[in-house]
C-alpha cells in the first residue's frame, strides 16, 4: 500500500474540514441523484475504494479526484466558485516583505 503524502494530523483544520464538507456534497449528490457507486466509478475512471475515501473526506485522495467528482455531479460551481483573477496575476505590490533577519539586519546576521 503506498505512503500517504500527507498524515492528517498535520493537516491544518480548514483544510480537513472542507475535505470533509466535499466528501459529504459528493455522497449526498450521487444519492439524491440516485448514482450508484459503481456508475459514478465508472463516469470518473476511479475505484469504488477511492470512491469511498472520497466521500469520507480522505486528505490521500487526490484533490484532482475531488473536483472531478463535483464535476461529474454538476455542483462543481457551487462547491468551488472560481478564483478571482487577482490571485493568480502578477502584481509585485502584493508581495510578502522578508523579515529582517531575511534581509540581513539583526543581531544574527554575522552568525551565518
């Protein structure tokens, strides 16, 4: 069985609890939408374990799978609204400032 990339202890808590909330949307669409596991598989090209690891809102599936599903069950605009184009455009003025031990100044700059 491979690794998990990501242990979800170290997971911060808004990222679990969205995986969770998408895991729940994508079992309780393809039940009121009356799909089958195995329908929904097949659609996505995944197994039914991925599947459900998918709807318990498991951090070692993929997030590609995820938006797939959404996708496939058609509430992909609901449960992740696009991004505004500011967050991805190249504004320098929106630039992280080092600190300034990062810049040099401060009583350990002569340590290294």
């Amino acid at each position: 069985m491979p690794k998990k990339l990501l242990d979800t202890d170290s997971l911060p808590t808004l990222v679990q609890e969205r995986l969770s909330t998408w895991g729940r949307c994508i079992r309780t669409q393809r039940l009121r939408q009356r799909i089958t596991a195995a329908d929904l598989c097949a659609r996505m090209g995944i197994s039914e374990a991925t599947l459900r690891r998918l709807e318990r809102g498991d951090s070692g599936a993929g997030a590609g799978a995820y938006l797939t599903a959404l996708l496939v069950l058609g509430v992909s605009d609901e449960a992740t609204p696009p991004l505004p184009p500011l967050l991805w455009s190249d504004m320098t003025q929106r630039r992280v400032k080092p600190t300034r031990q990062e810049r040099g100044a401060g009583d350990d700059a002569d340590y290294f």
